[in-house]
C-alpha cells in the first residue's frame, strides 16, 4: 500500500503529491460540482428568477448525476494509469518477498487485497462529499425516502463505473504484460497508457463513452423504467480478466520475466562540441525516457493538447497545441531528478561558464518536436508546420533563457505557491500560443515576420547574457562521498 500511494524513494525525481494532498485534492471537486447544482434546484432561487419550479426533479437529476459519474470514472482511470508501474511485481518484490518462507499464493492474496483497499480509498475519497451533497440538493424539498433512493442509486451507479473504470485499465495492463515482450514494453506501455489517457479525457469532455452504460443504473435503482444489464455485463467481464490478468502477470513479475535491459544510444554519442555536451545529450534522452513517470507526463499532455485542440479548431491546427505541449512538458521534465542521483561525474568535466548544457537542452526539446510535431506537420498543413516551428523556438529560447543546470541532476524542491502559478499560465498558454500559430498562418507576411523574429531569438538571447558567466548549478543537498553500508 506504501509503494501505490508513494514515491519509489526519497529521492525519486517524480511529480507526485503526498497521501494527504493527493485525497485532499480528487474531493474537492465533486463537491463543487455539487454544490453547483443548488442555483438549478433550488426552488427559492426560481422563484425570485420568475422560473417555474420543478415538480418532479429526478429526470433533470440523472443528466447532472452523469457529470458526476463522468468525473468520477475519469479520475479513477487517470490515477490508475499514473500508478500502473507500481501495481505488478517488479525486482524489489521478488528480491524481497521471494526467499521469504510464505507461499506465494499468500503473498499473492495479500498484495490483491492491498491494491483493493487503495482502490476502495481512492473511490469513496473522490465521491464522498458528492455523494451526500447531491441527492440532498436534488431532494432537499421531498420526501426522506426519495432522497435515500437517489444517494443509494448515485452511490450503486458511481461506485459500479469507477470499479469499471480501474478494472479495465488493469486489463489493459495485465494483457499486454502477457503478451508483449519485456525489452520493448517501457515503451508500448508509455504509449498505451498515453492512449488510455487521452480517451479518459475525451470520454470527460465529450460524455461518450462506457459511461453511459452506467448512467442507466440510475433508472432502476430510483424506481424508474430503465435497462442496466450492459453495464453488470461489463463490470463483470472487466473484474473477471483485470483477476486473472494480474494473476498471470503477478506470476511472470516473481519469475522476473518482466525485467528489461537497457541499451545505450550509441547515434547520440557524436552530438555536442565539447565532451560535456556530447555526454549530457545521451543522458538527457535517457533520463526522460527510462522513467515511466517522466516519458507519462510528456505523452499525456501530447494527448491532453490532442484533445483539446480538437475540441477546439479543426485537425489543422492540432500542430500549434501539441507543439506547445511538447515544449513545455520536456522542459519541466527536465527539471526533475532521475534516479540515481548522478550529478558527481559531470563534476570531473563540467567548466560550468559556457551555454553547453543550454544548447543541450535546446538540442533535447527540438529534436522532439521536429520528428513528432512538425514534420508530420508537412505533410498535412506546411504553413501551420512552419508556424508551430517557429513558436515553439521562440518558447524554447525563453523557457531556456538562464538554463544553467545539467538536466535530470537536481533533486526536486517542495510544493511551492510559484508552482500554481506556473501551472496557471501554463494553461494559459494553451489557449494563447496556438491562437497565434493560427492568426500568423492565414497571411505568408504574418508567417515571414515570426520566422524573423525565431531567427533572432536566440542572437537577442546572446546579447542579454554576454556578461552572465554564472557556472552550472549542482544539487548540493547530498554528501560529496556516500559511504555504502554493505
């Protein structure tokens, strides 16, 4: 239960709340969702708006009760995708637990019954508050026994979908665990957990979706005509293979048939002028991609912006949203720590006064978006591929601006209230960057004078810091010798 609701380690570099926060912060919204429904309710509200007041409010309830389950759903399979790396086995149970003199059915069992209590918390915690809120702001003018009809079919219809909405993630997982070999499943797991992701959001922001089988729990349960075999239908099926999934797969993690090898990029050795440049090109690729959490955070909000620039323009402007999030999610990646702490060799070469890891870092951020942005851009819309290019250099050249601190080397700082604001205009910088790229698209002139203004970005960077000769920043907080307690 420690290693599903923690870090790996004190020291792991990845972007996780506490226990406390994390609860804290998947209940509030339900209850604000909730809480909203008494401007549409409430019958004294109507009354002083001159609107007539509803007489029997349980069909109008079920479309609001959806949102509630559409959330629900959504954030169970989102925390279950982020923690699907520390469900199955992995080297430290088997090196722990298997010498150990219990049966492994027993270990089993127990781990089975951990990952059902987690799960059971995450639930209730994330619909607690709704699940008294809303039937009371629904009912508040009827009678005791339609209110409880309403919250033990609310709860019923929530609790079915999220179960639903866990069990199918891990089926998703156990079945490509058995079927996928274990050298190239870092990487189809990154990608299928990225796909799972963006239909999560897309069933959150469209309402399609296996969502809807369960909304129609809420008709029987209420005293309504309504038909919601489909949906026990599925939570069988998906509670039936997520049990023998994890089975299979628990089994081949204790064998330690799911490790993996790692193989170095041998065509990444040769970019950089200086050693140092031509050894922290190769550890920055790695370091983003041999942690899960880290490879996540960039493919989910390639598909967050896939999503959003859907719902928002057409395909041929999708570029402009992607080519934003890529940038900005690289970037802060490259801000976390990577275990093990490594820092200690760029020491012996690091001279710490030039732009090496600077121009490292643009080398990174470009490279991603020129294979995966804008050169399938090309081939679909050239002018918004040019656009997308050049913003998200400019974008790099500012969020690089004083880079001066080999990527993945620093250990991550606590919760700061700077980091809700970064997140704020990270947001709204969703909104912003692609509405240019559109404007500038539309008329070559507008296009000709932001390529002006990329080429110059970095030259007016150049000129900003030609007396900057700050050296490169080290993580400090840790011993120079470790002494290994063997």
């Amino acid at each position: 239960m420690r290693r599903l609701t923690q870090p790996a380690s004190e020291d792991a570099g990845e972007i996780e709340f506490g226990l406390g926060a994390a609860l804290a912060l998947l209940a509030t919204p339900g209850v604000f969702l909730a809480i909203g429904l008494l401007d549409k309710y409430s019958s004294l509200l109507r009354w002083f708006r001159g609107k007539p007041v509803y007489v029997d409010p349980l069909p109008r309830a079920f479309a609001d009760g959806y949102t509630l389950l559409l959330f629900s759903m959504s954030v169970t399979a989102l925390v279950t995708i982020w923690k699907w790396d520390r469900i199955l086995p992995d080297a430290v149970d088997r090196l722990n637990l298997g010498p150990l003199p219990v049966s492994q059915r027993r270990v089993f069992l127990a781990s089975l019954t951990a990952i059902a209590m987690v799960v059971g918390v995450f639930i209730l915690d994330v619909n607690a508050g709704s699940l008294i809120v809303y039937p009371m702001v629904v009912m508040a003018e009827r009678m005791f026994s339609e209110f409880l009809r309403l919250l033990i079919a609310h709860l019923v219809a929530v609790g079915a979908g999220s179960v639903f909405a866990f069990c199918a993630c891990f089926s998703v997982m156990g079945v490509l665990m058995l079927v996928i070999p274990a050298r190239v499943f870092p990487a189809v797991s990154v990608l299928a957990r990225a796909v799972l992701a963006g239909g999560v959001l897309a069933m959150w922001v469209t309402g399609v979706g296996p969502a809807r089988w369960f909304r129609a729990m809420y008709y029987p349960l209420s005293g309504l005509e309504g038909d919601a075999w489909l949906a026990v239908l599925a939570l069988a099926a998906s509670i039936g293979v997520a049990l023998a999934a994890y089975a299979f797969g628990y089994r081949r993690g204790m064998e330690g048939r799911l490790a993996r090898e790692s193989r170095p990029l041998r065509f990444s050795l040769r970019w950089g002028a200086t050693p140092i440049e031509r050894a922290a090109f190769p550890f920055t690729l790695r370091g983003l991609w041999r942690d899960e959490a880290l490879s996540l955070l960039v493919v989910s909000a390639v598909m967050t912006s896939i999503v959003v620039g859907v719902r928002a323009r057409s395909w041929t402007y999708v570029p402009l949203y992607v080519g934003y999030a890529m940038t900005v999610s690289v970037y802060v990646a490259m801000q976390s720590a990577v275990l093990p702490a490594s820092n200690w060799i760029f020491r012996l070469l690091a001279v710490g006064v030039d732009d090496a890891m600077y121009r490292v870092a643009r080398r990174v951020i470009c490279l991603h978006v020129g294979l995966l942005v804008v050169l399938p851009a090309l081939f679909l819309a050239p002018l918004v591929a040019l656009a997308t290019a050049c913003l998200c250099f400019i974008l790099t050249e500012a969020l690089l601006f004083d880079f001066r601190a080999i990527p993945f080397t620093l250990r991550p700082e606590g919760f700061r209230n700077t980091r809700v604001l970064h997140m704020f205009l990270g947001v709204i910088g969703l909104a912003i960057v692609p509405w240019i790229g559109a404007w500038v698209s539309q008329r070559p002139a507008r296009l000709a004078a932001l390529l002006a203004v990329a080429l110059a970005a970095p030259l007016i960077r150049r000129r900003a810091l030609e007396a900057d000769r700050t050296p490169l920043v080290f993580d400090t907080s840790q011993p120079e010798v470790v002494r290994l307690g063997l």
